[in-house]
C-alpha cells in the first residue's frame, strides 16, 4: 500500500508542501505569526533558503551524483533496486540520520562549519520554516543530499521519498512554536507515553532546548541535542538531555545586526557589523591569564564560567564558544561575596582558582 502510493510522481514534493502549509496555517491561526517579531529579511531568507533548496541544490548534488557515478561505476545504477523495501528503507534512513547527527554537531564544534550554520541558531523565534535557515553553503556541503543522490542512482527512489515525507514531518513539528507535546507533560497520565516518544524521535521540547540562548536557562542545552529524526544518537553519544519544558529566550548570546545576505551567502559576502562572526577580518582571541579574576558573586545566583578562554567577560561566557568544542559551565556560589576565579582554565576545580596557573 505504501509503496504503491510512493509510486506517485512528486508524491513526496505534495507531503512536504502539505505538511509546510498544515504547520503555516496552525501557527497562523494560534496567533504566532501575528505576535512575530521576525524581520522582513528573516522571511526573505528563510523562504529564499527553503526554494533554493528543493529547485537547486538538491538537483544539481542529484546531477553530479549521477554523472559521476554513471562514469565511474555504471554497473551499480539501480543495484539496490530488488532489496525488500522495508530493509533497504531502515537502512537509509538510520545512515541518513546519523549522517546528519554528525554534520550538525560537527557545525557546533568547528569554526567554519558554525559560521554556516550560525543563520540557523541566530532565529529569536521558533516556528516552521526556522528549519530552512542556514547559509546555502552549509546545504550544499550536507553528507545527507549527497547521500539521498547516491541511494537514488543504486534505485532507491521510493524510500528516499518515503524518508523525506518522515523527516520533514518530525524536523517541522520540532521547530514549530506549536509545541504538539506540550499537552503530554502537563497531564500525568499522558507523561510514560511522551517519556517512550522522546527517546525514539525528537520532540519539540528536545529540539528547542538546543535552540535555547543559555545554559543558565536550565530548559536550555544549546550545546547538545544535535538530533535530526532521532534521539537516538544524542542518547549513545553522550549528548542527550531531555526536557519538559521550553527555553524562556531562542537566539545567540551575541546579538549582531547582520542583513540576511551575510547570513545566507557567507563566505561569499561578508556584514558589516564588525562584531559579527559573518565580517570580514573577524577573528576570536585567547583572553585567559595567568592569574585568577576576583568577582562578586550572590548566593543562589546561576553562573556561566567560560571554559573554551576566548569570552571578552572574563571569566564568564558570552557566548564565543560557538564552533568550539567547549560549553560554559553552569557554577552557584555557597555564600556571597568575592570569589576567585580560574581565567588561565587550567583549574583541577574549575571554575574556581587552585593556584595551577603558577606552575605554568
Ligand atoms: S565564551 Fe562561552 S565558554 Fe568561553
């Protein structure tokens, strides 16, 4: 029965669209696209993102795919087209997903690799079409078109479409400010199903905790949940933190004023904010000394001491960690008043000053 339907020309093309205007119409109508605070540019971004997409990045990767393929190894097109199609589907989607799971958290530890997908986190509002928001640049290097064009040449075209109706489903629906599993956490009788659903796709409260500005927001863990479809890789490589709530602030700690052509075209052209991670010259320096930072610090209170050494506050974060492998470390204090603390990040009890930096 599936299979026949995914026999139907552009039947995938028709789901994501349909599922595109169900998550439009249902955010219209609760009032989140009236309330928006988003910018003109972020619509033409997001929208420009969305068509380049589908109308040319994909086909050009599917066009040199082929190409390719067709003069290396000919004898492999439609090879994997008689393998029972349960099979070949699960095995697609989990490498597809894996895949994903790395690129993405490769684009949160390294620096270039952010830059492109900084578009992404710089939204200060979840909602449908935040999916779409990176630098055509970060799309065009994706291992998972690359892979979508690979599967279709070896005749894997009715799991390809079948995985992008899936994907669409769940990446929408965990960017929407809809928040469908809102209603399971509250209801305790809803709660063992949701506490199941979480740990095998990525719900909403997963997904906008990565989106989440701060760690000092505890629904926030920006620098984990990198999933796509599934929690799954999140849960076995130690990055996983699961939620029943929703960040209170979406965004970067660093707010620049980029126009939406940086954003989407970098490296190709820069922004004028000379803050920004997007203009020309822009470079991250060591700030770490060799001696500890005496603050003030009030009992009860949350900090984030900066482990990576490249914050202009010192020694807390503000957010330069981005495209490092370093997250801030969340630190309270048992009494008030002046503590010292590590800046040379060499501590043995980060983030608090052990004298390491003299031996140094
Ligand atoms: S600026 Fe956040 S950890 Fe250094």
């Amino acid at each position: 029965m599936i299979e026949e339907l995914l026999t139907i020309k552009n039947i995938d093309v028709y789901f994501v669209v349909g599922i595109i205007l169900l998550f439009g119409i249902l955010e219209s109508i609760s009032g989140f696209l009236k309330n928006s605070n988003r910018k003109k540019g972020d619509w033409i971004q997001e929208i420009l993102s969305f068509l380049v997409l589908g109308n040319l990045v994909k086909p050009i990767i599917i066009l040199l795919m082929f190409g390719f393929c067709d003069f290396f190894f000919p004898q492999y097109r439609l090879a994997l087209a008689s393998i029972p199609f349960i099979g070949l589907f699960a095995a697609y989607i989990l490498i597809d997903d894996v895949l994903q799971y790395w690129y993405h958290r490769s684009a949160h530890e390294t620096p270039f690799l952010w830059k492109l997908h900084r578009p992404h986190h710089q939204a200060e509002e979840m909602g449908f079409f935040v999916s779409y928001r990176n630098a055509l640049l970060y799309y065009l290097l994706m291992p998972n078109i690359w892979w979508v064009a690979l599967i279709l040449f070896l005749g894997g075209g009715k799991v390809v479409a079948l995985g992008l109706i899936l994907k669409q489903l769940i990446i929408i629906g965990s960017h929407s400010r809809l928040k469908w599993d809102k209603p399971f956490y509250q209801y305790a009788a809803l709660r063992p199903i949701i506490k199941i659903l979480e740990r095998i796709i990525i719900t909403p409260a997963f997904h906008h905790s990565h989106h989440g500005t701060s760690r000092l927001d505890t629904a926030s863990e920006p620098n984990g949940n990198f999933g796509n479809m599934f929690s799954l890789w999140d849960q076995l490589f130690g990055t996983a933190t699961f939620q029943n709530s929703y960040p209170k602030e979406y965004g970067l700690q660093q707010k620049t004023n980029d126009p939406w052509t940086a954003s989407y075209f970098y490296p190709f052209v820069k922004s004028p904010d000379l803050n920004s991670e997007w203009s020309a010259g822009f470079k991250k320096t060591d700030t770490t000394t060799l001696e500890a930072l005496s603050v003030p610090l009030t009992k009860g209170e949350a900090y984030l001491w900066c482990a990576c050494g490249m914050s202009k506050n010192q020694p807390f974060c503000d957010g330069s960690h981005h495209g490092t492998k370093y997250k801030p470390q969340k630190f309270t204090v048992k009494r008030t008043g002046t503590t010292r603390l590590c800046n040379c990040k060499k501590s043995n009890g980060t983030p608090f000053c052990d004298d390491t930096h003299l031996s140094l």
